[in-house]
C-alpha cells in the first residue's frame, strides 16, 4: 500500500478530497473566499475630543473588523467602493483611523496614523 494517501476510497469508506466550503471567510475586496488565516482591520471611532462634523453622523462607518486576503490592493478595492480616501504616508494596518474630510462632497479617509506629517490623501 503506498504511504501517500491522495483521497479516494480507503477500505470501503469514499474520502472526499475536495472539503465544500459552506462557511468560509469572504474577502471584503474581491468576494473569494479566504484560505488561512483573514487579514483583519478594524476602523477606530473618532478620538474622543476630536469633534466630528455634524454630516459624519448620518455617514457612520462600519468599524468591522473586515476580512481581507492579506494584500494591500483587495482593502484599497474595499475602501475604494465605499468612496473612502487614503492616506498615501499610511500602510493597510488591522488598525485604521477614520479621518473627517469636510468638503463640497464630504468624504472619509483611511490613515494608519503612523506618520507625523500631514495626512495626504488620495482616492484609495
Ligand atoms: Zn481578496
Ligand atoms: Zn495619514
């Protein structure tokens, strides 16, 4: 008998080797199911004493976490879709930070808050 099982029948009792996958983690970017472990990130509530804007109110963000295939682009396709902004000095952390960004068409940004300098934001 060969030592290297591959699936198929082992007396008498059929082994599927494909498993279905009823209950996989879905990437938040791409929809495909995620094989191994998710990549997590979860959005902070504003920081007490930064005063949201009043129009943040009626656009809540959902703080997840979300589930990712661990690369950076399937979150940037994520946030891109909700019409997030993100910060060009920041990396996809599992801890982002919402930033208000007031304007004619008034938006969030996602930053790792990781940088000094002024966040610059770009379409994610
Ligand atoms: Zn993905
Ligand atoms: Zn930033």
């Amino acid at each position: 008998m060969s030592p290297t099982f591959r699936g198929g029948e082992i007396l008498g009792i059929r082994i599927p080797t494909v498993f279905v996958e009823n209950d996989a983690t879905r990437c938040a970017g791409c929809g495909e199911p995620i094989v191994g472990t998710p990549f997590r990130v979860t959005l902070l509530d504003i920081v007490p004493g930064e005063a949201a804007p009043s129009w943040a109110i009626g656009a809540a963000i959902n703080p997840g976490p979300h589930q990712f295939h661990a690369v950076a682009e399937h979150f940037r396709s994520w946030a891109r879709r909700r019409d997030y902004l993100f910060c060009r000095l920041s990396d996809v952390r599992e801890i982002m930070r919402p930033i208000a960004v007031p304007g004619e068409r008034p938006r969030w940004g996602l930053c790792d808050g990781n940088h000094r300098d002024a966040h610059e934001l770009v379409p994610a």
